[in-house]
C-alpha cells in the first residue's frame, strides 16, 4: 500500500484487492444461468398442473356416468328357455328407462314369490348356466332405451313335491342396487334353486 496526499489517506495497490472482484463476475454468470433453470423449472411445474388438471378432468368425466336405478330401468323376460334334464329358463332384459346414459357391472339378485306375495325360501348361483357361460364382469354403458341381458337358469324336476318351490313371481334387483322388480313367473324351481349371468349386452342362446 502506498501513502498519497494527506497522511491518512491510503491507496490500495495490493494487487490482491484487484482480483477482488472476480466473485461479483461469477456471481453475474451463476445468475444468468439461474434464470433460465429456474423458467424451466417453472414452466415444468405448470405443465405437471396441466396434466393434472386434465387427468382429473378424464376421471371426473367418467365418474359422471351414473349407475342404473331401479326406477330407471324396465325388466322383463324377453325369451323363455327349455331343454332337456328338466331344465328351463329366461333372458332377462333390462332397458333403460332412465332418460339418460347409466352403468350397470355384474349379476342381478333374484328371488321367488307365491301367489300371494310371500317369499320362498331360494338361492341364487351366480356364474354359469345350463344355456350360457359366464363372461365375466363388464361394465356396460346403456344409452336411453338400450337393454343389456342376463339367462337365468333352473330345474324343475320335482314338480308338485315338497323338493320344490311354486313360484308365481320372480324377484330382480338390478346389480347394485336394494330395490327390486316383480315379474310374473308361475313355474315350480327345484329347492328353490336358481343361477344368473352376469348382465351383457346381448347373449346368444338357441
């Protein structure tokens, strides 16, 4: 350091102090690259927004479809079914009614009746029948008016014995559902026994 002027000013001519200010320089070139980091990372994180909201958006939408209602669905027996080995059976329609698109996934329940009313003691198999295999759960979409189907299936081999049950009406309750419909029926089950598919959008059964 050198003594200039008044006694007590000093310059620095350390040429240490020069290089001094070599930090500040680095300080400019980190910040310059910090920017554009950090609007990429910036513009990341909107597009991962993005995605989500969309991704949401995708999942609300097929949230929306409702599943059938009772109410909202007409059932009926659209074809009676014979065979050999005293077996008999029925496709059971379910048309939607409801004005709008519903779901319906899986088996509908089933029940007996008499005549009066009063339940039969029953059970319902679900899977197989003698007319028609299980396809396995598949969630159908029914447009206003569509119908989707299922075969039920029973034996009746016993008629008029004690072994069997006299049913004047069939109880259905659509799948996921706790409300039910009363078809006439007027057929003797074997021990009350029935078994149903699942509901699809159409079977083939000869």
């Amino acid at each position: 350091m050198a003594m200039t002027g008044s006694p007590n000013e000093i310059t620095d001519t350390d040429p240490t102090v020069g290089t001094a200010a070599k930090p500040g320089r680095k300080g400019r070139i980190a910040r310059r690259i910090a920017a554009p980091l950090a609007a990429l990372a910036l513009t990341g994180a909107v597009g991962a927004v993005t995605m989500a909201q969309a991704s949401a958006s995708g999942t609300s939408a097929k949230a929306a479809t409702p599943t059938c209602s009772t109410s909202g669905l007409s059932v009926s027996l659209s074809k009676r079914l014979a065979g050999g080995m005293n077996h008999a059976g029925a496709i059971l329609d379910l048309k939607n009614t409801s004005g709008h698109t519903c779901a319906l996934r899986g088996y509908p329940g089933l029940g007996l009746q008499d005549a009066n009313g009063k339940t039969l003691t029953s059970k319902t198999s679900w899977g197989n029948t003698w007319y028609a295999q299980d396809p396995g759960k598949t969630t159908l979409t029914l447009k206003n008016g569509q119908r989707a189907q299922a075969v039920i299936a029973w034996t009746h081999a016993n008629t008029g014995t004690p072994e069997a049950r006299h049913a004047a009406k069939l109880v259905v309750t659509p799948p996921a559902s706790t409300t039910h419909k009363t078809l006439k029926l007027d057929e003797w089950v074997d021990n009350g026994l029935l078994s149903v598919t699942p509901v699809a959008y159409a079977y083939k059964v000869s």
